[in-house]
C-alpha cells in the first residue's frame, strides 16, 4: 500500500508544480537523453532528475527497463565494456560504469606519464 500512495503522490506532485508542456519536455528529455562528454556521476545525476518526470520509472518495479535505458544511454566504449555483464540493479550497474571510468582514466593517465618519460 505505500507503494501505492508514493505514486499517487508523485502524480499529484509533479500535476501541481510543473506544468503539463514542462512535464512534457522532461520526459523527451530522458527519452533522447545520452552520455555524450558527461562523466558516469553527471549522467547519472541527470538521468535520475528526469526519472521523476517519466511515468513509468517512478514506480520501484521499474529496475529492468530503468537499467536498460541507462545503459543504452552510455558512451560506447563504456557500454561494451559493461553491456555484457547485464546488471539489472540500478546501483551495480551505476557502481560497475564509475568504476571502469575511474580504470581507464586511471590507466590513460599512467600511460601518458610513461610516454612523457620517454
């Protein structure tokens, strides 16, 4: 029942602080919404904010297809290096792309630390 009564309040909540064309705007907002220069934690910042304004992601069931859409928003070199582990939790895959974006800049920086010595 509280899940019940946190959708209804999402609802009601988004209905009487944004009005119908920014609601609108929003949700194809997250629709198109990619990765491109943002890093993981800007990303996910931003594809958290514009969950609120997707219906069908407001509810806690929504972990698969929330997932999904995420990775399919990811850089490509990130996504092929995490699509094949298929997370379905949203946290993991979230922890699973900071970490190999925190690696390979990591690696990039010791590599070019090694170049320079050279």
């Amino acid at each position: 029942m509280v899940f019940l009564t946190f959708t209804v309040f999402m609802r009601e909540f988004l209905n009487r602080y944004f009005p119908e064309d920014v609601r609108g705007k929003k949700e194809i907002e997250f629709l198109v919404l990619k990765q491109g220069d943002m890093s993981v934690t800007e990303y996910v910042a931003k594809f958290v904010e514009l969950t609120k304004f997707y219906p069908h992601y407001i509810a806690k069931t929504a972990g698969f297809s929330e997932c999904i859409k995420f990775e399919n928003g990811l850089r490509a070199e990130i996504k092929r290096a995490i699509g094949y582990q298929k997370i379905r939790q949203f946290s993991d895959l979230v922890s699973s792309c900071r970490i190999y974006e925190e690696d390979t800049k990591a690696h990039y920086k010791v590599m070019n630390e090694r170049r320079g010595k050279s």
